[in-house]
C-alpha cells in the first residue's frame, strides 16, 4: 500500500492571492510561447500562479491498465479520504550546476509533461456498460505555483511545506492533470521544484523516474530517449488474448494461497476502536539497518524479505495462526521496457508462509542426526522458504484486478465468509543498499545503535482499506518502518510492540540469537517492555 497530510488545492491558491500582470525579461522571453496570458505576479512574498502549455505527440483513449485498475478500487475504498495516495516529491535545484531561471524550469516541466503520457492522462468515468477508461489529451496546459523565498534555509522549508500542501487534498480525477507543480525561488532563480503526483498515473518509481527526467532536462535541457512502451500501449496488450493469460496464471497462484492460509490474519476485533480509527506507529532504527543487512547477507536472501518475513511471522503468532498471509506491494518492473516508464505498475502480490513447515523440518533434521540439539525451528529457519514464497509472490503480481475481484467473491461464497489477509507490506525503497563490506556488527555494536532508535505515532486516519498496513522507508544510516492500522484489531500499544518486536527479533538474529518460532508470540508481548 501506498504510503503516506492536508492543504488547500491549486486553485484555492490562487483565488486567495491577488495578482498583477507578470512582465518578462529578455531571458525568460525564450520560453514565453510555454505560459499562458494568465500568468500573473504578486509583490515581493506573496505566491505566484501561472500556467504552461504543452504539446504531446498523439492523444487517444485506452482501458485502464491493471495497475490502475488496482489503485482505483483502493482510491475508491478510501475516498474521501484518497489523498494518502498522493506521491510528493522535492527536487532542490540550487545544489549544484548552473542556477536555474523560472523561465527554464517552466520549459522543463512543459517537456516532462510531453515526454510522458501518463501526466497528459485523465480518467473517463464508468459507462453504463463498463468500468472507467483513460483518455491522453495532445494539448493542454498544467498550473504552476511559484513562491518566493529570502534565502535558502526559508526556501527547503517552503518547498517542503509546498509538497504537504499540495498533496493534502485529493485529486480531480477527471478534471484535473495528474500532476500539481510548484517552483520555490530565492530572486530570479528556482531553489526547488515541487511534485505531487496522483497515484493512477504514478508509483513511487515512476515519481522517482520523474524528479530525475526533470533534474536532466533543467540541468541538460535533454533527459535522453523516452521510455520504450506507454500506459495506452500497456493497457491494450493487458487486455489482449496473451495478457489475459498471464493474468489468469497469476490468479491461480492466488487461489492455491487463499485455500492455503486462514481466510484473514485478523479475524476478530480486540478493542474498542480509537477515533480516528487508523493509527500510524514508527520506529526509527539504526540498529536495525545494520541487523537486516547482516541476516540478508549470511543467509544470501535480500533484506527486503527479512523483513517481509519478520512482518509475516509476528502477525501470525500475534493471531495464533500456523501459517501467515501478506500482501506485498510489487513494483513490476522487471521488463526492460517498463523501467522507466511513468504509469502505477504496483500491485500486490500475496505471500504465503507456513510456519509450522519450518518447525517440521527442524525436527526432520533432527531426527535425522543431521543436526543436533537444535530444537524449535528458530526465525531464520524460515528464510529459505520465505525466498521462495517471495519469488512465486512477485510472479503472480500482474492480473486484472477485475478479474481478482470475481475470485474473491466465489471465494467468498464458498467459504461463507471473506477471504482476504488484511495484511499488507511495502517496502518503499527504489534499490536496497549493497551490504556494507567488513565485519559483521557484533552484540555490542547493535546494542549501541539501538540507544538511538526513536518511536512516535506521527499520523492518523478516518479511513484505510486495510487492518496491518507495514512501510519500510530510509532515514539516513537507519530504517524507518511504520505501520498504520485498524486500532479495533491492533490498538495503539500493540503497533507500537509490532515495531519494537521487528527490532528485537531481526537484531537479536544477526547478534547470533535467533528467537525459536514459537517463542514469538511472547516477544511481542514483552518487546514494548518500558521503552518510551
């Protein structure tokens, strides 16, 4: 699930400011045919809104692809309150290389807007007949908010509070770009660009894709060859003959999982809910950066599925499940083809892990003489598998969530009941950092670095369409992990155990410790102990 505050939109700006006609200079004359006779200027301080125009190649109507199709019915779950699904992004042009003029990073944001369809792209409500579409416009012209700053420091704080105001309220989907943009300038020159980002036209890849392509063409004035497919191609070859099998491949790995697991991990409420109902806990880890490297590395697995097993094996002895069911956000962007291409290519894929097969092994080898007196099956005798359970996950995470939609409600007719884990991961980083070389962190080391972790519960909601929602994210040498949840089924002290429980139990591994799999469920219980 996507990650993720609350503003005003675009226009309310600028009905709120009082504007003056907005005189070029010779430079920014250049690029003057990209704005519109709208643009307008303010006094010193006060905000700026203009507008640029674009010229794509080609306009033309599509389904949605399945990627959008599967954020759509989550936006639809959330709304109103859909603006957690907003991607904001900052991109500081004062850094390095030659300062940047608005009038080029106007024509820069008009470029971007060309070069990729997905900005151009608005949502066709449902026809009677059928689901929403997609139409890409040729022409049009994007809003831009420009406000000026008197110094640096003044200028990363108001890009940053640009990036949170924008991307508070939900978007218009189709009305609206899905892209709002704003440039922060110190004088005559942009300090920072601004990007929010609707989430039918972009993951966190492609909003990565995007900051990059825009630092190119601001710095180069060129961000190279375009991407090599498009949403409109993508979303025809989805729905062909060939992608409707691929799809159909995929869901019976979902099927085999659903059959295989409980029908959800959190089957019954605990608590009165709190109001807002979904709270947000995060835990702030050097330690545990340095933990999940060390356990990736010496059991050649990545550290993204120690912790997607770690996530996995606390749920399910919290709930007194054997086995535990999770759905992983998979980025999908294996193909060369898609890697840079700006669309939501995300969806989720669903990882089963039977706990008690692990234990069964243990005794196996046991028995067997192989090993002796190793007892319970311990946390990274799970490892294997999970690999394994990971690798079938990420194949069977491109379908047609419509398609997904008919197998749960068979499923859920057969079993009288729902059939759906509640119970999802994302790992937000782009690319894990390479284990760092040199020894592995001794005990002592991960007890000093712990001294360091932080927690809070900094966010909450009215409204997630989900139970156990986990993010994994950076924060310089540390791992940021944060967990949103439905406090009827998880209240605030238990998120708060979940995340202190993930420390212990990775960091207790790579210290050589490993916990025994059955003793989890008491780890949870005594991992908050007295911290504050």
């Amino acid at each position: 699930m996507a990650e993720p505050a609350v503003a005003e939109p675009i226009a309310t700006l600028a009905e709120q400011t009082t504007f003056a006609e907005k005189t070029f200079s010779a430079e920014q004359a250049t690029s003057a045919e990209r704005t519109t006779s709208a643009e307008r200027t303010s006094s010193a301080g006060e905000t700026i809104s203009t507008e640029v125009s674009f010229r794509g190649e080609r306009s033309g109507t599509a389904p949605l692809t399945w990627g959008q199709r599967a954020i759509w019915h989550a936006i639809r779950r959330t709304a109103p309150n859909d603006h957690y699904f907003n991607i904001g992004r900052v991109l500081p042009l004062a850094d390095r290389g030659r300062p940047a003029t608005v009038a080029a990073t106007l024509d820069a944001l008009a470029r971007l807007v060309e070069r990729h369809e997905a900005l151009r792209t608005r949502l066709v409500p449902a026809a009677a007949d059928g689901g929403p579409s997609q139409w890409l416009a040729d022409t049009g012209s994007l809003p831009v908010t420009i406000a000026p700053a008197t110094g640096l420091p003044e200028a990363a704080a108001e890009a940053e509070a640009l990036r949170d105001r924008l991307s508070a309220t939900r978007f218009d989907y189709p009305a609206e770009w899905p892209l709002r943009a704003a440039l922060v300038t110190v004088g005559d020159r942009v300090t920072h660009a601004v990007l929010v980002l609707c989430h039918l036209a972009a993951d966190g890849h492609a909003a990565e894709v995007l900051v990059r392509d825009l630092r190119l063409l601001v710095r180069r004035g060129s961000a190279g060859r375009p991407p090599a497919t498009t949403p409109l191609d993508l979303a025809r070859g989805q729905h062909a003959e060939a992608g409707r099998r691929r799809g159909a491949a995929a869901l019976a790995h979902w099927e085999a999982g659903f059959r295989a697991a409980p029908p959800t991990m959190f089957p019954e409420p605990c608590a009165e809910p709190r109001s807002p109902r979904f709270w947000t806990g995060r835990i702030v880890s050097p330690a545990l950066a340095r933990a999940v490297a060390a356990v990736a590395a010496a059991h050649r697995v990545s550290g993204s599925t120690v912790l997607l097993t770690a996530s996995a094996a606390l749920v399910a002895a919290g709930e007194g499940h054997r086995t535990a069911a999770v759905m992983p956000i998979v980025g999908n962007r294996a193909a060369e083809a898609l890697r840079d291409l700006v669309s939501t290519l995300s969806q989720d894929g669903l990882f089963v892990l039977d706990l008690a097969a692990a234990e069964r092994n243990t005794e196996d080898r046991d028995g067997d003489g192989e090993e002796e007196g190793t007892g319970a099956a311990r946390f990274t005798d799970l490892l294997p598998a999970a690999h394994r359970a990971a690798l079938r996950a990420y194949r069977a995470a491109v379908y047609d969530p419509v398609e997904w939609d008919a197998l749960g409600e068979r499923l859920r007719t057969e079993y009288g009941r729902e059939v759906h884990p509640y119970c999802c991961f994302n790992d937000m980083r782009l690319v894990e950092r390479p284990v760092p070389e040199g020894p592995r962190p001794t005990p002592r080391e991960l007890t000093e670095a712990r001294r360091r972790t932080a927690f809070g519960f900094p966010a909450t909601q009215d409204r997630v369409a989900c139970r156990y929602c986990l993010h994994i994210t950076e924060e310089g040498d540390a791992l940021a992990v944060s967990l949103t949840a439905d406090t009827a089924y998880l209240p605030p002290e238990a998120i708060r155990a979940h995340l202190y429980a993930m420390e212990e139990l990775i960091v207790t591994s790579a210290a050589g410790s490993p916990p025994p799999v059955p003793d989890l469920r008491a780890l949870l219980e005594s991992a908050a102990g007295d911290r504050s």
